[in-house]
C-alpha cells in the first residue's frame, strides 16, 4: 500500500492536480451520468464521458499557467453567478416590503412602502406627482 501511495505522489509531481474548476465538471459530470442513464440519452453520455476525460488531463497536466488560467476565468464566472444570486434575493426581499412604480411620464424607478393605503407619490428625476394604492 505504502508503494503505490508512493509511485503516485511520484506520478503526481509536477502536476497540476484538481482545482475548483475539476471540481466543478466533476459535479457536472456526476449528473449528466445520473440523467443520461435515466434519459437513455447517448450524447449526455458523450458528454459526461469528454468532461472526465478533460479532467483528468487537466489533473495530469504539466502546464501549470494555462491550467490556472482556465480556472482563473472559471472563478470570475462563479463569482458573477454568486453577485447576481444575491442581488435577486436582496430585490426579492425588498419586494416584500417595497411596492416598485414607474413614472407614467419618464419611467423612472421608484418604490413605495407597503401597507400605507393611498399615497402621492412624486417622482425623483421630472416631479411629476401621482396617487398610488401601497
Ligand atoms: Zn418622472
């Protein structure tokens, strides 16, 4: 047991191993496996079996820069995701309070507490006032 954990560290020196990026098309794969054997679907199969291979050859890959790259250009998408996930939870949330109008004059966006009846608003870019129901 003790050699094989040897000869592959050894095989592993100087290669770039798993990143978040692998991580991430393991999962992927992982599902397309699930969904492809019960879609019966032949190209998810196709695909799952092209991300493992493009993982492994990602883990055994010797050029480091390249590989760091990719997962540098991964890691901006993923964290875009994340930004925009939140910012749909926080409007979401404000929804629940806030009521969202348009200016019939210029569209502008503005937003009205819930639950004070009837209220003039006025809008903030032309002025123009007009009677809401909150
Ligand atoms: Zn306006």
């Amino acid at each position: 047991m003790e050699k094989i954990k040897q000869s592959l560290t050894q095989f592993m020196n100087g290669r770039y191993g798993t990143d978040e990026l692998s991580k991430f098309m393991m999962v992927i794969t992982m599902i397309l496996v699930v969904v492809s054997s019960f879609a019966q679907e032949p190209i998810l199969y196709a695909i799952s079996l092209i991300l493992i291979i493009a993982v492994y050859f990602r883990m055994f890959s010797k050029n480091f820069d390249k590989r760091y790259r990719e997962n540098q250009v991964y890691m901006r998408y993923y964290s875009k995701i994340i930004k925009t996930k939140n910012k749909q939870k926080k409007t979401q949330e404000l929804k629940k309070v806030y009521h969202y109008y348009k200016c019939p004059d210029c569209k502008t966006k503005m937003r009205v507490p819930k639950g004070k009846g009837k209220v003039k608003v006025s809008c903030p870019s032309c002025g123009k006032q007009f009677v809401k129901k909150s």
